[in-house]
C-alpha cells in the first residue's frame, strides 16, 4: 500500500488539526498522502485526487463517514473511519489507537477483512425533470415544514403495494436501519444483510408497518402533498424539494462501501447495545424524541 487519502471535515477544528499533524507522520513513513476536505457535501461525482489510492483514512462521526462513503464508491477505495462523533457505527478506530493499530490496515494484515455495504441508487422524476442520486444509509421522500400528513403510493417490482398516508417514507440498507430507520420504529438488520426495508413515517393506521425487501427488489415511490412541497433526502445531506406527483425510484446500485476491519462482525451487537443505552440514558436526562428525529443521520 503506497497512497493514502485522508477526508475530514475543514469546519470541524478537531478532525483538521489531526489531518494535519497525521499527514507529515504518514509521510516520513514512505506513504504519499493526499488530504482532502470534504465539508461540501453534494451529489458526488468521481474525485480525481482519489485515483490511485489505495485506502481512505476518515476523521468524523458516522455523517461524515457517509459522505466520505459515496465519494470513495465511484473508484472502489476501502475506508477506515476513525471516530470523532459519539457512537460511531460506522468507524473502525479512536484517535489514539492511530499510532498503534493503523500499520495493520496499511500493512493489511492477515487480521484485516473487508466489510461490504450495499448502496441504493435513486432517481426522482418531477416537473419534467430527472435527477439520480446515491446513498449507503436510506433514501427519504416525506412531508414539508407543514404539520400535514401525505399520501405515498408504493409498488415493489412494478405490483402496486399501497398508499401510506403518513408524514412519508423511508427506504434503507441495512446500514440505514440503524439510522432514521430506527428512530421511527423500524427493525434492524446485520450489517451483511443485503435486504431493504420500507418503513413508514408516522402512519395514520396502525395496520402499516415496515417491510423487508428482497435486495434486487426496485421500488417506486409517488408522493402527494397538496398544496404543500414535500422533501427528498439521500442519506440525510442530499436534499431537495417535490412537488405534488412526484416519483422516486429506488434500487440496490451496483456500487458498495468497503470498510477494513479488525474487530470481528459481532461488534455490530456490541456497539448497538451501547446505542440503546445511551438513547434511553438520553431520554431520561431529558432529551425529547424530536431531538433525536432531527439528529438521526449523524449515529
């Protein structure tokens, strides 16, 4: 392993300050280390500092490890994050871990296997318009700043399923389910699993419920607001506005997300129970679900 690309978030003081004091270290090691500063998030396209890296060193939480995620998918590179949020589902290594553990993923020792995440690819329609975007957690399509419910009518492989009325839709990995997912109710899957589940956002009628999907499963989502714009999201950080008709497309892409890893795939247990726990000391210190909406693509 010879090149190595450091993304952090410029904004955030404390992944910057240690991008720069790793990157002369990594240098005087005999790497060629490209640091880039991934704070604008968009519709990602291929980076052409990234071609010819070997790996993807990531500083931040999981939300930046997300961004980081669909940026490296275009050219393949194995990310390992290294956490700078709170949880960290995602992440892989504590900052003071760098100068003792980080020589096995560069080394790739025999240790170190390679995590593979579905991604869902997803294109909306609306106004004579078309535009696809890509996510490793959910694919979001729900209500505006309105406090109005919306219809959504949904078809699995071209056989119409429903029409949810609910503040909207959630289609996720099993990567999402431990996002937005979650925090609505819906159920978790193992990291490996490649199925997707449709859940529903605040439904009007009890009878609906989350669905597991088969993972080549292509799924078409048309929204109704009325008068109101609804809101598209990929993964939390690609958002736009719909109008009334709008239609989403979503399908598993062709493209994954690789972690390295050393800890073994039944960390995933672990590190959900530490979740929970912390999610319920949250609430009794105070912390109110609409909190815990607003923050659910940053766990």
């Amino acid at each position: 392993m010879n090149t190595i690309a450091i993304l952090y978030q410029g904004r955030k003081q404390d992944t910057a300050s240690f991008a720069s004091q790793l990157v002369p270290t990594l240098r005087q090691q005999g790497y060629e280390v490209r640091a880039l500063d991934i704070r604008k998030e968009g519709n990602e396209q291929p980076d052409g500092e990234l071609e010819g890296c070997d790996l993807a060193l990531v500083l931040g939480g999981d939300g930046t490890i997300v961004h980081a995620a669909r940026i490296c998918s275009f050219l393949g590179i194995p990310i390992v994050g290294v956490n700078f949020g709170r949880v960290g589902f995602l992440t892989e290594l504590e900052p003071d871990e760098i100068s003792t553990h980080l020589h096995y993923y560069l080394e790739r020792d025999a240790s170190v296997w390679v995590d593979e995440r579905t991604m869902l690819q997803a294109t909306m329609e609306q106004n004579g318009h078309e535009e696809r975007f890509l996510a490793l957690n959910d694919i979001v399509i729900a209500r505006g700043a309105w406090p109005r419910v919306v219809r959504v009518q949904v078809w699995v492989d071209d056989y119409y399923y429903n029409t949810t009325t609910a503040d909207g839709m959630i289609l996720c990995t099993a990567t999402g389910s431990t996002a937005y997912n979650m925090a609505v109710g819906g159920p978790l899957l193992h990291p490996q699993v490649q199925s997707t589940v449709l859940s529903p956002i605040a439904p009007h009628l009890d009878s609906n419920r989350s669905l597991i999907l088969p993972p080549e499963a292509r799924v078409k989502l048309r929204i109704f607001t009325g008068t109101q714009d609804g809101v598209f999201s990929a993964d939390g950080q690609l958002n736009r506005e719909v109008t009334d008709g709008a239609v989403v497309t979503v399908e598993k892409s062709p493209r994954m997300t690789r972690f390295l890893r050393r800890r073994p795939p039944t960390y995933f247990y672990q590190i959900i129970n530490a979740k929970l726990k912390n999610d319920s000391t949250q609430e009794i210190e105070g912390t109110g679900k609409e909190e815990a909406v607003e923050h659910h693509h940053a766990t």
